[in-house]
C-alpha cells in the first residue's frame, strides 16, 4: 500500500500545526487502477492534461453544516490555528490554509484554475492540433506541446495524479487538475467544439504526456466521450462543484442543493434498541460461499508479458517479454493481470469438492476484465453469460443470490438513471441480468432488477435478502452529476423493504458491490444509506460486499452516540490477484432455522490459492488461510467484538500486522505498511459512512497518539533502568578488574578505526570506575 494515506499535520515552531500537503490523502485503495481512470475522465477528455498547480489552492467554501450535527462537511481542517475564516452571508466559513512556502505561492499565481485564460489555452491548442493535422501521418509519433502547457508540465507529477486516480486516494494535486481540466473541458463545449475536436485534443496530451500509451489514450477517449460530452453539456455546476462532488472532501465541498438531499422514513418508531447478545451454542447453522471480483480475462496467456506498461497485462498484446522473470505465470500473476480460466475453474472444483454443504451463495459482482479501454457490451454480456453458465455446472442446486459491479457496464462505470433511455441508457445490461437472474431468483423480481438491477427475495420464512445497485452512490458514474438525488428511488424502495421485514418479525442481509463508507461511494448517498442502516440495526443483521479486492469489513455506528457499534458490513476477497494480491473466497457460518435465529454470523473462513507457489510447482493448492474467531480470539462476531479487535489493533502491532497479512490474503507481493497505514487502514475499519473520516477516525488518531507516546515513554524509562542495573552492577562487584566489558566486546583485532575509539572509551570508563572502588567511593555512590 502506498505509504503517504492519511492526512498528517506537521509541527511548526510559530504557526502551532500546519498542513503537509504533501502528505494529504486518507482514502483507502480503489478496486483497481484501471476503473479510476474513466472514474475521473477529465484526466482523460482535458482532465488528462492537468491544467493546475500541485500545490494546494485556495479551496471554495465550505457548506456550513452547524445545523447538522453528523454532516462532516469540514473533514480535513485543523480547528487550531491553521484554518483562514471568511465573512459570508449566513455565518462564518473556515476555508484550508493557503500555501505557505513562496515556489507554492508563484504555482498558484500562475496556474490557479480560476485565472487560467481558457479561450487563449484553447487557442493555442487547436493551433497546435492543426498543425499536426497539416503533417498528416505523424499525429501518434507527435510529441511536442504548445509552450503554455510545456511549461506547465515542469510544475506536476502527472505519475502521482495517476496513482491517486488508481487508488482512489486523493490529494490538492488531483483537485486542482480537476477544476481546471472540467473548465477547460466546459469551455470547448460552449465554444461549440464537436465531440471529434475534444476527442483530438485529449488524445493528444494524454500521449504527449505519456499518461497511457496511444491506444489507452484513443480507446478509453473515444468510449467515453459521447456520454462525458452529452453530461457536461447538460450540466449547471461550476468546476469547483463538479470536483467537490466526484472527489470529495478533499476538494472541497461547495453546497449544493441538488445534491443534498434525504430519504424521507414511515412514521413508525425505532424500536427499543436492545443490548446485543452471542448467539447460541449447538444450534442450527447455515453454510455460505461468497465470491467476488473474479475478472475473467478470456485472453489472459501463459508466458505474455506480465510487466507491460497498460492498465493490464498478461495478453498477446502486452508487448514483448524483455526477461524471464516478466512473463505472466500459468495460474495467474500478482503484477497487473487478470483471471485466467483454469485457475476460475480450480477454485470452483476445490469449492464443490471441500465444501459440499454449502447452502447458497452471494455472489457480488465484478466479472469483466480491466481492459476498460477496448470493452464492448457485446463483451461484456459475453463473459456474464459464461459466467453463469459456469456457477450452474459446479452448483447446479445452490441458489446464488448476485449483486452487479461496477465493471459490467461498457463503458466501466456508466450506469445512467432510468430516466435516461436510447443509446445512452443502460437496460441494454439490466434486461439481460434479469434473464440471466432468474436462474435464481423469483419472478416477482424482475421488475426492480430491469429498473434498477437491485431486487429483495425471501431466502426462507423469517429471512430476507436485499441486493442493492450500488452504482448509484459510484462517484466515478458520471451520470449522477446530471441528477444524485435517489437514482432510480432504490433508497426508499430499500426502506419499503426494511419497513415491511421489520413489521413481519424478518431479519435481513444486504449484499452489494462498492462498500458504502468507500471512497468511491458518493457522499450524499453513503451518509442516507447510513441513516438507513442505524435506523433499521435490529432488522439487518449482516452486510456483504466486494470491490476493494482485500479481506476486510467496516463497521456502523450510532449517528449520535457514535461509540456505540450498529452493524458490520464485511467485505469479501476477490478471485482475481490484481493486484499483488492471492486469489480467494471466503465461507461464513451463520445461523440456522431455529425460533428466535437472528441470522447472525457466527465465523467466517477466508481460503486462498498460493499463487507463487501454483506457479512455482503447477499445481495450485486452496487452503483455509484463517478463521475469524480462531485467529482473532473473539469470542463472537457481535459488531462490538470487531469494535473490540480494532481498539486492540491500535495498541498491539503484532496483532495488527496479522490482520495485515489476511488483508493481503497472504501474498508473497505484500507492501510494507508504516504508522500513517495503519492509522489509515483501522480508520477504514471504523468508517461505514464516507467522506466522514473527520468522526469516524477521530478515537484511532487518539489511541494511536497515546501508544506513540507510551513508545516513547517506555523506551526512556528503560533506557533509564538499564543505566540504573549497569551502574548498580558497577558497584555490586560484578566487575573484578577494570576491563571487563572491553575484553567482552573489544578483543576482536578486525574492528573498525571507529569500533577501536569506542572500546577506548569503554575501558577508560572502566578502569576510572574500578579506581573509584578502591578508594571507597561505593558508599558515596549507593546512597
């Protein structure tokens, strides 16, 4: 995991705390890198060319939320010092430090995206356009930038904008190349420029830039740019509240009405909330597989280059293989690669033969590959038909019950509200879930399922299952700009759902893809779904998703005692190994039919293939990696005990970095985690609700700055015992003679020049002390 992932002030001997702003980011890794990249294409249709500063900017202002006490529209400002305040009407608004050092000063003179001259920008890049259109036959081989931009070009690091576009991990840099690439992009379309001009244009400083290679540039341009085109051109938001809505807190949160909204509840009370209790012993169970993130490559090939420079790897088409530690392995690869088939069908093989049991699946969606930039539909239904048909051989008599990813649409990401209809809507996709869904589910679900893909099916009497589309709260659906408010109404649909389970006594499950406290998640729509969740804690007693890849969860919390712990969303592994990663499933226990089953979750089994090892001897082996309560120690899966472990966390790095070890499912690839990680990756555990770090990380920030100093504390005063014991020992009698340790540790003629002075030392210091001795200074010293 890269490093720099949570937000950490710096001390300052004159200014009390200030912002590292090159240390800003606290958003946990998105699924893939190669989803992110059409998830802000601005960086791809002039959100590629980065038309801003790297450092920070002065951010617009932000909503004052004093009325609300939960809304944590100020994430990311320190309330010590560090926080410039300004008048406006309705109150005060405290605004980020401005920059501070005088090269971030001169960067934001020039390049603040407020004071760019678009139409001179654009001027000078159709000039520069038309000319390469002149030399006909040179355009791809074309490297050479109008001077403006060349310029520009020496004040950013266009690698890291591309690595926090991969990980959904933010800072002022991506921001800042947001708002000025949507203005540059809002000002072609204004000035009447056709789809094929920004098309041109992107192409060309997406390559001149190296941000992709030429045919990454040309395909995921071309893709997407009829539905970014026809988005914009029916947008009535400024850059500053584009950015602030895909991005979020990080850049800002200018208000905006149209996308501040709330579900409205029935008039029915909470019920009392009751004290949770461990479910029984020796009662029924129920066994359960869950799979995600598969990734079928169908051209995944053996011995391809697995280090190629694309999104993804592993195919013919990857380049050649420049050593033999680069080509892609049999059964998959930990570099930039997706599934192969026969590791799918081993996994599915193990799975029926080592658990024959299993009473139904969930099933939570990602199944294409990353290869977002040459997709089709035709594709893409393609491999969810292959895919199904595969599920019913190996389980012909087990219900599965699937959520839709985000990488099913074509292009990645685009999930238009039903309103949107033609080419642009999407029921291309969701008529075809829905046949293809009814291998499983009733017939009384196909009408959500083709409005919406998300449905709610009675598994058993008193047990409900409701599967959301959770590419309604996808910030990378660019869709949502037009309208965020309740996309296809699947949130009141959903507290239909609940209400009418609560009324009948049912206990309910949710499964989706996009964890709800995710980044990716959209702010708006995660802070409902919470309400939703805290409001309804003794109907759903279990969450399911996908999308990060790892073995993780995040809890819930009472929105007003917010040390109280609601609920637990787990996340499954993924089946594919992009990126680093071994591939995995995972089975939960939960409980059985029985009068007054809750359908809690009882265990859970993580089972991994060791990917260098099946490549190593050609045999993949699937074995048990972990079981929650065996490994943890709890004593049950009460959301309270996963409240429990991560306070433990905190204080225990051995404990930590075994959670570590099964986040990674064990690979052989797994990245070093420092301080600022964990604090980053506990605050995720905590963080149910997106864009709320500010709350939801605050206890973490706490106990962790009480361990680093307990650290400190510990090592002075044991350095003090040691001074103690050795000057103790000194006049016990331990030392006979002067010259006992400098025999001990200095009778070796090959130490160094340097060694050589220290033993010096030592023996004078001894010799001085055994003096001392001789003279009676003992009593002087011992009292």
């Amino acid at each position: 995991m890269p490093t720099s992932r949570y937000f950490a002030p710096r001390p300052d001997s004159t200014k009390g705390v200030r912002f590292d702003w090159h240390n800003v980011a606290g958003f946990r890794r998105g699924n893939t890198m190669v989803s992110s990249l059409c998830g802000v294409f601005p960086l791809l249709l002039l959100l590629l060319p980065p038309l801003a500063s790297g450092s920070p900017l002065h951010p617009t202002l932000i909503h004052d939320a004093a009325h609300d006490p939960l809304d944590p529209l100020l994430a990311y400002m320190e309330a010590e010092g560090s926080l410039n305040s300004v008048d406006v009407e309705g109150g005060s608004h405290e605004m980020l430090p401005v920059p501070y050092t005088q090269q971030e000063k001169e960067k934001v003179e020039k390049f603040h995206p407020s004071r760019l001259n678009y139409t001179a920008l654009r001027l000078e890049l159709d000039e520069e356009l038309d000319r390469m259109h002149k030399r006909a036959g040179r355009f791809l081989g074309e490297n050479r930038l109008p001077k403006f931009l060349s310029s520009l070009g020496k004040f950013l690091d266009f690698e890291l904008i591309v690595k926090e576009i991969e990980t959904s991990i933010m800072s002022s840099m991506s921001c800042n190349a947001c708002k000025a690439g949507v203005g540059l992009l809002q000002h072609y379309v204004q000035n009447g420029k056709t789809k094929d001009d920004i098309v041109r244009a992107a192409s060309k400083l997406c390559m001149s830039f190296k941000i992709e290679t030429p045919r990454v540039c040309f395909g995921i341009i071309r893709l997407m740019a009829d539905e970014v085109v026809y988005v914009v051109q029916n947008l009535v938001m400024s850059p500053d509240e584009i950015c602030g809505f895909v991005i979020g807190d990080i850049c800002g949160t200018p208000y905006n009405p149209y996308h501040d909204w709330r579900v409205a509840f029935p008039p029915v009370p909470k019920p009392p909330i009751s004290i949770p209790e461990a479910p029984p012993e020796g009662m029924p169970t129920l066994k359960v597989l869950h799979l995600s993130d598969t990734h079928f490559d169908p051209e995944y090939r053996e011995g391809s280059n697995a280090d190629c420079d694309e999104p993804l790897c592993c195919r013919a088409t990857s380049g050649p293989v420049r050593s033999p530690d680069k080509r892609a392995g049999f059964w998959g690869d930990y570099r930039k690669c997706d599934t192969p088939q026969r590791t799918i069908d081993s996994m599915l093989e193990n799975i029926a033969y080592l658990h024959p049991d299993i009473d139904y699946i969930i099933w939570t969606g990602d199944l294409p590959p990353h290869d977002i930039w040459n997709q089709t539909r035709e594709n893409n239904l393609s491999i969810l038909k292959s895919t199904v048909r595969q599920l019913l051989d190996y389980f012909p008599y087990t219900p599965i019950f699937p959520a839709l990813g985000n990488h099913e649409a074509a292009p990645v990401n685009s999930f238009p509200p039903p309103f949107v209809v033609g080419d642009y809507g999407v029921s291309w996709l969701y008529d075809e879930l829905d046949q293809q869904w009814q291998h499983w589910l009733p017939q009384d679900s196909s009408h959500s399922v083709r409005k919406g893909a998300f449905y709610s099916v009675l598994v058993r009497p008193g047990f409900r299952i409701i599967s959301l589309n959770m590419n309604y709260c996808n910030n990378k659906n660019w869709w949502l700009l037009v309208n965020s408010t309740d996309p296809a109404q699947e949130l009141q649909w959903f507290i239909y759902e609940l209400q009418g389970a609560e009324d009948r006594g049912e206990k309910v499950h949710v499964l989706g893809h996009i964890p709800p406290g995710h980044h990716d998640c959209l702010k708006v729509w995660s802070h409902n779904y919470y309400t939703i969740i805290n409001r309804y804690e003794s109907t759903i007693t279990a969450q399911f998703f996908g999308h990060t890849h790892f073995d993780e969860f995040e809890l819930f919390y009472d929105e007003f005692l917010r040390h109280r712990v609601t609920n637990i969303a787990y996340i499954g592994p993924s089946v594919t190994a992009y990126y680093k990663l071994n591939p995995g499933y995972r089975i939960y226990t939960i409980e059985g039919d029985y009068v007054g089953s809750r359908k809690m979750v009882l265990d859970h089994e993580t089972w991994v293939m060791n990917l260098d090892e099946a490549n190593r001897e050609g045999i993949p082996r699937w074995y048990q990696l972990y079981s929650a309560k065996r490994a943890y120690g709890m004593r049950n899966l009460l959301p309270k005990e996963w409240d429990q472990l991560i306070l433990k966390m905190t204080l225990d790095d051995n404990l930590f970095k075994k959670y570590l070890r099964f986040y990674w499912k064990n690979s052989v690839a797994q990245e070093d985690c420092d301080p600022e990680c964990k604090k980053r990756m506990l605050c995720d555990l905590k963080s149910g609700r997106s864009n709320d770090r500010k709350n939801t990380c605050a206890e973490i920030n706490k106990q962790m700055e009480i361990q680093e100093r307990s650290d400190w504390t510990n090592w002075i005063f044991s350095g003090l015992t040691i001074t103690y014991d050795w000057i103790t020992n000194i006049f016990n009698g331990h030392w006979q003679h002067g010259g006992f340790w400098a025999d001990l540790w200095c009778k070796d003629e090959a130490l160094n020049i340097y060694l050589q002075h220290f033993c010096n030392i030592v023996l004078t210091v001894e010799s001085s002390v055994y003096i001392f001795r001789r003279k009676n200074f003992y009593q002087m010293f011992s009292n």
